[in-house]
C-alpha cells in the first residue's frame, strides 16, 4: 500500500511532522475493518467474554484513542487547594453561586464555575454543562438537581490555563476542556448537597463530544447524553467521510486543526485503519446510562452512522447486563434543539438515578434483518438468464405495477422544509430553482440558468447523491458550491431529490421492505430516476392544467436529447443502472459508483457485498450469494454493456476504500469490447486519479471538462 498522505498539505501539519519526526502508519501492517472494529475483541483477535475480559480490553481501547484520537493527559489529576464563593444569590427557590476553584499546581491555577443548587434538603444528583448550554442548567435547577456550569467552551475556555503546567501533554483542545469537567467534578463531589453516586454531564455538538468523552475517562459520571456530538463524537469517521457528505477526518483536522491530536489527520481516506474507531467511547462508558441524541437531518451527522455506533457499543452492554442503559433519541430537524429535547434529557438522567420512570425504547432506522427477508422473500435463486438485461433486473428486484405521473407543483417541497435542507427557496444570483412533485409523489427541484439565450435548448444533468442519509442532495460539509449550483451556473438544467431513505425520505426509506418485499431500494432509486425522465419528456405535455404555466415554459427550453445522469458514491451506481436500463439517458459519469461484484468477498477491505445487501440493505438479493458471490448472474461489466455506445465517465480513484481499483480497471475492459463493437470505444473514459473518494470542487471540474464533449 502507498503509505502517503491523502489529505491535502496543510502548513501547520507539516510544521508539526517536521517538529515531532512524526511520520504516517505502516499502513500496510494496519488491519482494514470497513465495520467498526469490535469492541469485545483484544487487538490480539481474542474474543471478550467476561466482565473481567471486558476491563482488560477496556485499557486496551483507551489506549488507541488516546493515541490516534485525544493525545496524553496528565498522569494524576491536581488537587483543590481551595474553593473561594464570590457570590451568592438566594431567589425564587434557587441558590445561584460563583466559585472560584484554586489547583495545587504550578504555575498556580484557578477557573471559575457557577453552580445553581435547589433551596431545602439534599443531597441533590449533581448535572454538569458547559457555558454554551447555561440555559440547560437552569432546566436542570428546575428539576432538582445541583446544576454546575463550567468554563469548557468556545467563548470561555479555562481548560488553556493548564498548559503551562502539564507542557508534556500533547492533548487536544476537545480532549483537555473534557478533563477539565471531571476537575470540576473533584469540587463538587466535596459538597454535602452533593449526591456523589448521581453524576450527570452533556452538551450539543463540540460540547457534546467532550461530554462522552468526559464520561469515557470518568466513571464518577453515571449518565451521559450527547446531544448531536458528531464525528468524534457519536458518530464514527467510518461512516461521515467524504462519501457522506459529512465532517470527516479531513474536514475535521483542517477547519478545527486544534481539537484532536494531530495523528487523526493521517486517516485521510483511510479511516477504515483505525484500530478503533470513536464507537469506542459508548463501550467505555457501559454499563453506565448513555442516550445518543440526533436529530433526522443534521448536517453534521448521519442517522445512519449514530446507529451503526449504537449497535457496537450495545454488544458492550448487553455483555455487562445493561442493554437498556444505552439508547438512541431521535429528534425531527437538523443541528438546533428545543426546550422538549432538554426535558427529555433530564428524563433520561431521572430514570438513570431511579428518580422517576420515562420510556425510551428502542427505536431502530437502518437495521435490516436480512435473514428474516430471506426466510420469507428470498425465494429460491434462479436459474441462469439468457439475455444480459434480464439479469440485470433480477438484481433490483421485482417492481410492482406502476403508472406514469407527469408531475406537478403540488407536493413539491415546501419553502421551511428546503431551509431546513440547506437548499433555499431562494437560490443564490445566477440560478432558478423550481419545486415539482413527480414520480411516486417524490419531491424534486430542478435548477437552472437564471438567464440564457431564449433561443439556445439547456442540456440536462440529473445529479444522484451519495450516501448523505441527514442532508439529501445537497450535502453538508462541502468545499465551493454544490454540484447542482456549479452546473446551473456553468448553462446546465440540473434535476435533483432525495433518494429513497436519505433526507426528507428517510422514514420512507424504513418501511420500504414491509411495503414492497420483492423489489429492491436500489430498484426504487432507478425508477425514480425513470420518473424524472418521465417528467422532462411528457410533463405538461399529457395533463397540462396540473402544471404552472412557467413550469411548462422551463421545461420547453431544456434539450432532452442531452440528459446525463452524474451520480457520486451509490449516486454513481444508482446512475449506471439508470443509463442501462434507460435510453433516454444520453450519457452517464460515475464516480467512485462501484467495485465489481463477484470478486467483491467479505475478506475485501471493502467490506464485501454486505455493504450492499445488509448495511445499507440497498439489494438484498444480493445476499443470497453470499460466499460464492462469483456465481452472481450479472457483474457491472453487464451493467456497462447496456451503456454502449453512449458516452459513460468512469472515474476511480487509486485510493478509494469501497473499491478494488484493480478489479474495476478490468471490468471496465471487460465492458470496453461492447463501445468496440459499434466503432465507440472512445465515449468509454476511466480516469484513475491519485486520490481518495471524494467528490468536491475538483471534481465538479473533471465532470465539466467531460460532459462539454457531448453537449
């Protein structure tokens, strides 16, 4: 394996390489688990089975993060030398304080924090924040506990005072402002109103992840909540890289260079050689309570890798006796909360200390329980299918009948919900945006010039996104304009929507299986495909008193003979399938769309066809080929024969993780003798660029140079 760095040079990164002598993994001696690493095995590849096990491996998973992750801490916390109240207020059965704390340090330290204690008898269960979220602590004043404010955020940071007495700490500003809470818990635990078995901390996204990392290296703390905490945070970098439009490890170390040790930056496009992903956090803290708080469309998380969290770490509890310890809290919206999910909070906290009882069940999106689906769906395999199309099909499944809708503005995505998205009503100078519900009533957005020659007919790109399950189409941690701007932009119509179970459609998405258990979700997000193509050519055509005027008018200028289909990630492949099975696709670019199927086994790094069938349960057919998967009836080798001769952009980056770049340079030679046969072989390109998978500016720009050929 090349062990160079992925990320892009950054000066300070360099400097601290430089500095340190520090120098990448041998990446080539580094297991690749494309799951999340698992929490009851030893590094040795020894199975937990005990509690006793547990700690031993407990030490073990500590000790990665700290290195990979957080940095060093100090060997023994400092003492409190003294505690100094500056004020104390006495009003509407509250006693609000300002303490100034002194450390027996050298250089001497002391921070200030604010506690709110009920008026009456104690002792009370004791609720940390930090002062970002002081308003959780009077919620937390109000439901009798002894709330305590700390100054371990953005805007007041004290943890910085201890620098110069631990110089030999190379910890991270997240990991120290974390250390710094159980300081303030060494305090607090002195106090008589002060129920020490009864510790509670939490805080929204920085804040939150220093919560459970407070908790992890804590177990003073006896619940925790985080509350939207991100990568670092709840969400593991296995699952919110780049093909989720996420805050990866790139994203993370280049905007926010300061909050972790540095050595993360070295996982760049390989984050599937972490020896331990930030799942191990949740194993830390078990059997103790812990609630995972994230909203449905948070541009900073995916539902999808929360759970993919939860689910390792319950092995954990259930393991200690605990599983109803740990659970996931769903909440509508994106990154902000409300007055209710602070409430439910402190329910939580209440049923952790037997204070009162609220449910919390278990709650699961993106589960899939392929062996129930197999026993009650699979059906047998089939026999072998002449016609390479056919084959094709059987893999998206067996679609039920269904109607041709030519679309209208009503059930088009509604003003509040496109702010919600990051995608305003209002786009920015330069572009039109223009709602339309089509298909099986899908909302869907399309996007074009805001002034062009009348007379000149618009080519049309229809962009398919990858695994964004929180933001749709349009993606959150993006560098530049999203792609659908750039190209509306640059002359070009762009049709986009939420595929089935990302966004706006993630509940859908759930039930998909109960509804149609012989199709397929990948099926589904090729037919909605068909369905925007349906729109462009007959909307307003057949049924033109259910389309605005201006609709109509729009759709008049756009060139249907030029429709492109550009997908990233499962939108590369979604598009694939489209142009094959669709000729009214002119051409199609995928970029890191697919690996080859039949050689794709669970030994790859890639994870193996599960990722397909059960992970993200896109094809669960798939699965019934499970360990002979070079018997499936059709590779994408077929899936590009169908292509031919229309123009098709490959593009596979030498370091893409979902993908063996050997085994698709030659399928995609394989494929290559069908643009041969019709005299074409020059509109198949695949470009392998020394790179990892991500689709960003620059890549916008590989697209552009391509697609201009054509149109």
């Amino acid at each position: 394996m090349d062990n160079r760095l992925l990320a892009r040079p950054l000066e300070w990164f360099d400097e601290w390489m430089a500095r340190t002598g520090e120098q990448p993994p041998d990446f080539d001696r580094m297991k690749s688990w494309p799951d999340l690493p698992p929490l009851l095995q030893f590094a040795s590849g020894r199975r937990v089975r005990t509690a006793t096990g547990w700690a031993r491996r407990r030490k073990e998973i500590w000790d990665l993060l700290c290195r990979w992750f957080f940095g060093s801490f100090p060997k023994a916390a400092p003492a409190v030398r003294e505690a100094t109240v500056l004020t104390e207020e006495r009003e509407r059965g509250l006693i609000r304080r300002r303490i100034e704390i002194a450390y027996a340090t050298d250089p001497p330290v002391s921070i200030l924090i604010e506690t709110m204690t009920p008026a009456g008898d104690g002792p009370f269960p004791v609720f940390l924040t930090q002062g970002t979220h002081r308003a959780w602590a009077v919620v937390g004043a109000s439901r009798g506990y002894l709330a305590c404010v700390y100054p371990g955020a953005d805007g007041d940071d004290q943890s910085d005072k201890f620098l110069p007495v631990y110089p030999d700490c190379d910890w991270g500003r997240i990991p120290r402002r974390a250390w710094l809470a159980g300081r303030v818990l060494d305090y607090l635990l002195t106090l008589d109103e002060a129920d020490a078995g009864k510790v509670a901390i939490t805080g929204h996204s920085r804040n939150g992840k220093q919560s459970l990392i407070a908790a992890a290296m804590d177990e003073r703390i006896t619940a925790v909540v985080s509350s939207s905490s991100c990568a670092t945070g709840a969400t593991p970098y296995r699952f919110v890289s780049e093909p989720e439009f996420e805050e990866s490890v790139e994203f993370t170390t280049r905007l926010c260079p300061d909050w972790f040790h540095p050595r993360l930056r070295f996982f760049t496009g390989r984050e599937d050689r972490l020896p331990v992903d930030i799942h191990g956090l949740v194993g830390l803290i078990a059997p103790r309570h812990c609630l995972l708080s994230t909203a449905y469309n948070d541009g900073c998380e995916t539902t999808f890798a929360v759970e993919r969290n939860y689910l390792a770490g319950r092995q954990v509890y259930e393991l200690l006796g605990r599983p109803q310890a740990l659970r996931v809290r769903w909440r509508p919206g994106s990154h902000e909360t409300k007055a209710e999910d602070v409430q439910a909070y402190f329910d939580w906290f209440d049923t952790a200390f037997g204070r009162a009882r609220h449910g919390f069940p278990e709650r699961l999106l993106h589960a899939f329980d392929w062996d129930r689906w197999a026993r009650e769906h699979g059906g047998a395999v089939p026999r072998p299918l002449d016609e390479r199309r056919a084959r094709v099909e059987w893999g998206l499944g067996e679609p039920p009948p269904l109607g041709v809708d030519w679309g209208c503005r009503y059930g088009a995505e509604s003003p509040h919900d496109a702010v919600l998205m990051s995608r305003t009503p209002l786009p920015p100078e330069g572009v039109a945006r223009l709602g339309v519900q089509f298909s099986d009533y899908v909302a869907g957005d399309l996007y074009l010039p805001a002034q062009t020659d009348p007379e000149r007919r618009l080519p049309v790109v229809i962009w398919l996104h990858p695994f964004s399950y929180s933001t749709g189409y349009s993606g959150a941690y993006m560098d530049g304009d999203r792609i659908y701007l750039t190209l509306a932009r640059e002359g070009f119509a762009v049709f986009a929507c939420d595929q089935l179970g990302f966004g706006q459609r993630l509940e859908e998405g759930r039930g998909f299986y109960e509804r149609y258990p012989r199709w397929s979700r990948l099926g589904k997000m090729v037919r909605d495909v068909q369905g925007v193509l349906d729109l462009l050519h007959e909307g307003g055509g057949r049924f033109p008193f259910v389309v605005a005027d201006h609709f109509r008018a729009e759709l008049a200028r756009l060139d249907l003979g030029r429709v492109f289909c550009l997908g990233y990630s499962v939108g590369g492949m979604v598009a694939l399938y489209a142009a094959a099975l669709d000729e009214r696709v002119a051409g199609v670019a995928s970029f890191c769309g697919f690996t080859p199927m039949r050689t794709d086994a669970d030994r790859k790094p890639t994870g193996g066809l599960r990722r397909l069938w059960q992970w993200h349960a896109l094809q669960p057919r798939l699965g019934l080929y499970h360990g002979r998967e070079r018997e499936l009836p059709y590779d994408f080798d077929d899936v590009l024969a169908l292509i031919a001769p229309r123009p098709c952009l490959i593009v596979s980056p030498t370091h893409d993780r979902h993908a063996d770049l050997t085994d698709v340079t030659a399928c995609v030679a394989s494929a290559r003798r069908a643009w041969e046969a019709h005299s074409a072989a020059d509109r198949l390109t695949h470009l392998t660029p020394a790179d990892y998978s991500r689709f960003q500016s620059d890549q916008h720009r590989t697209f552009l140079d391509w697609v201009r050929q054509y149109v």
